[in-house]
C-alpha cells in the first residue's frame, strides 16, 4: 500500500471532507467516497501532533478530492483545486516495506544438508588435486634419475662403434645423460605449472561456491509450492559444473 506524507493542504482538505460528509443527511456507502470508517481513520490522523510527521494511504486521499469535488457546486468551491494531482502537490510517496519471512525449520535444516554437501564435495575435489600433485613429484623426482643412468649406461655399451677410449665413452655417456635430465626437468616443471595452476583455479571455485551457498537468497511462502520452488533455486545453484 502506498503512503503519502500528510502535507498541510492534505491537512485542510481532510478537515473540510469530513465537514462536507457530515452534511450528508443519508450515510455514504459508495466506496470511492468518505463513509463512516473513513472519516474516523483521518480524524485520528488530524488529530495528531501537527510536529509529528504522519502519513495517510494514497486511496484515501483520492477519496477526500471526490468527496470534495462531488459537494464543490453546491459549496461555491473550486473544483480544479481539488483534483488528486493538487493535493498531492508537496507530499512525498512512502512505500511501506514488506514484512521479512521467516524461514521455515524445514527449509533451514534443508540448507545445511545442501551446504554441509556441497562443501564436502569441494574438499574432495581441493584433495584430489593435492594428491596429484604428490604423485606427480614422486614419479618425477624418481624417474629422471633412472632414466639419466640407463641412458648413460646404453651410451656407454655402445659407445665401441666410435671410441674405443674409457675417457670418451665415459664423457659422451654422460653428455647424454645430462641431457635427458634436463628434458625431463623441464617436462617436469611444465607439468607441476600446470597442475598447480589447476589446484589454484579450484581453491578459486571453492571460495566463491562457499560464498554463494552461505549467502544465496531464499524466498519462503506459506504453502508447500513455495518451499519446493525454493529449493529447486537452491539446487540450481548447488550444480557442480
């Protein structure tokens, strides 16, 4: 229901309404004038405090501009002056906020079910990630070393086709195996790079699914409509992508 503030032209309009309703010598029941109800809801308002900021409804004050204009003729009142438009000059609309719902025990044992579930499944998915991330060093850090050594080792068995010197096979064996050992290092870290990059990106994801599911509205109802349709928002925004 819209509010408007009571403005002092408001304040002399309601006055002479309710004094032009009184004249009436049969009680008014048409809904688009002032009745009984009416005229005692804006008696207590005027009867207020003039320091007081009151408030009167918007259906009510276009109430008092057809009473008036209806009894202007015959009063010698200007009936211009008492359009809806006029007496609304000055005042301020005053939207009453609507009531917060309470969410239901249902609802709420419902969504922590749904986050307890979802931060689980993000631990699982952030430990995964570590764990490869040590399979990933293991097999590394014990592969290079064997694969320098076989390497050198094979070099150096077949190294009678170009030198039948110790020294030489020796050196080009382990030329070769220091190269190996650098390819591999950097296939290592390019791969350790990446994975970290992706256990990152998760840790991410996880932050901001926490904060979604910590934070995202509900809307509850009195009827069972309302809690499902409630629930399948919140299962849409539970989704793992």
């Amino acid at each position: 229901m819209a509010l408007v503030t009571l403005t002092p032209r408001l304040r002399a309009a309601a006055q002479l309404a309710i004094a032009l309703s009184s004249r009436d010598s049969i009680p008014n029941t048409h809904t688009e004038l002032l009745d009984k109800e009416a005229t005692d809801e804006l008696t207590i308002i005027l009867s207020s405090d003039w320091d007081d900021s009151q408030t009167v409804s918007h259906s009510l004050v276009a109430r008092i501009a057809r009473t008036i204009r209806q009894h202007a003729a015959e009063n010698g009142l200007e009936e211009g002056l008492y359009e809806l438009r006029e007496l609304l000059k000055g005042s301020t609309i005053v939207h009453e906020a609507p009531k917060a719902r309470e969410k239901s025990p249902e609802l709420l044992a419902l969504l922590q079910k749904a986050r307890i579930d979802q931060e689980n499944r993000d631990y699982v998915r952030m430990v995964s990630g570590v764990a490869g991330t040590r399979e990933l060093y293991s097999n590394g850090t014990s592969r290079t070393p064997n694969l320098s050594i076989a390497v050198f080792a094979a070099v150096y068995y077949f190294g009678d086709s170009i030198s039948n010197d110790v020294c030489v096979k020796t050196l080009i064996g382990l030329a070769c195996a220091l190269v190996v050992a650098v390819a591999e290092g950097w296939f290592f870290m390019r791969d350790w790079l990446a994975l970290e990059n992706t256990i990152h990106q998760s840790h991410t994801n996880l932050s901001i699914s926490t904060t979604v599911v910590s934070h995202a509205p509900v809307t509850t109802g009195n009827g069972n409509s309302h809690l499902n349709h409630s629930l399948s928002e919140m299962e849409e925004r539970l989704k793992i992508p």
